[in-house]
C-alpha cells in the first residue's frame, strides 16, 4: 500500500467511527414509595438526555413520549403521551427532567418503561425523528426496572441516587 492510500484509508477510518459517536442519549431514574404506612403510589423521576455533535446552531429538541407496561396482566404501549421542550444542557446537547406516578395501591396498571422519540427541529424549519432504527413505528424504550432502590418517602421529595437505565431500540413497522 503506498503512503497517500494508507492515509486516505486512515482517515476514512476515522471519519466512520467518529461518526458514530456524533449521536449518543442516556436516561437515569429513580423512583420512591409514597406514604410509608399506606403503600399508596411509587413515583418515578427521569431525567433523559440527548447530544448530537451534527445539529447546527439553533436547533431546537422535543421528547416524545409514553409509558409501557401492564393492566391486569396485559401488556400496554405508549400510555399518556406528550411532547416536553428539552432545554440545551450543554453545547449540543439536551436534557430534561419530569415525574410521573408508576402506581398506586388501588389499580392494577403500572409502568414498566418509557417509550419515546426525539423530535429534532432543524433552524430551516425541517424535522427529523431519531428512535435508533429505520422501521416506520421505531421508538426507544429506557427500563424503569433498572432502578435498583425504591425507598419510602412522606413527601415529595426525592431520596436516593439516579440510576442509569437501560436504553433499547424497538422496531416496529
């Protein structure tokens, strides 16, 4: 291999595995037992995070999501959803934060995972979704079961750390 080659081959190298680490997102959680003599609800907070090294100046970031799980046994997808504005957390990257009520004493539905997309518009006014596979109905799922500690609270305040919860790509077509 002649020196121009093995250099064009290096930096083509780099430019693909760079390329991959250009998008990234990660989701930590915790979650606590409300009235500690009752057992009435668990409350789960999430904080979500998304960076994209590719997005121009000005692009702004929406959360698309719902909750999963189950009601009397059967499987559920995209419970109550709703889009939250995700503010700039750092230099291209997005953050936001929020609570929800998992379950309560008295129903037999809980929330398992989160179930989103990120809405990505663009200055120009064009958007993009990225849910980490091309399948028409894709989402990502983030697992409120990777909260390892769930201590009881007689208020609302949170006790204990965030835990990193496990992200998965779902295709669905």
């Amino acid at each position: 291999m002649t020196a121009p080659a093995g250099r064009l081959l290096a930096l083509a190298l780099f430019l693909t595995s760079s390329t991959s680490f250009a998008i990234e997102q990660w989701a930590d959680g915790r979650a606590v037992l409300h009235s500690c003599l009752y057992a009435s609800s668990y409350e789960a907070e999430v904080r979500m995070s998304y960076r994209n090294l590719t997005l121009p100046w000005g692009t702004s970031v929406y959360l698309v999501h719902g909750w999963g799980g189950f009601n009397n046994g059967v499987a559920f997808d995209w419970d109550d959803t709703q889009t939250l504005a995700v503010p700039a957390s750092a230099p291209w990257t997005w953050a936001v934060t929020f609570r929800k009520t998992t379950s309560t004493r008295s129903s037999p539905k809980w929330y398992e995972q989160l179930q989103y997309v990120w809405k990505v518009v663009l200055p120009d006014g064009s958007v993009f979704y990225e849910k980490g596979n091309d399948s028409a109905w894709g989402y990502y799922s983030a697992d409120l079961r990777d909260i390892a500690q769930r201590p009881c609270t007689s208020d609302d305040n949170f006790i204990g750390p965030p835990f990193p919860l496990g992200i998965t790509s779902v295709v669905k077509d």
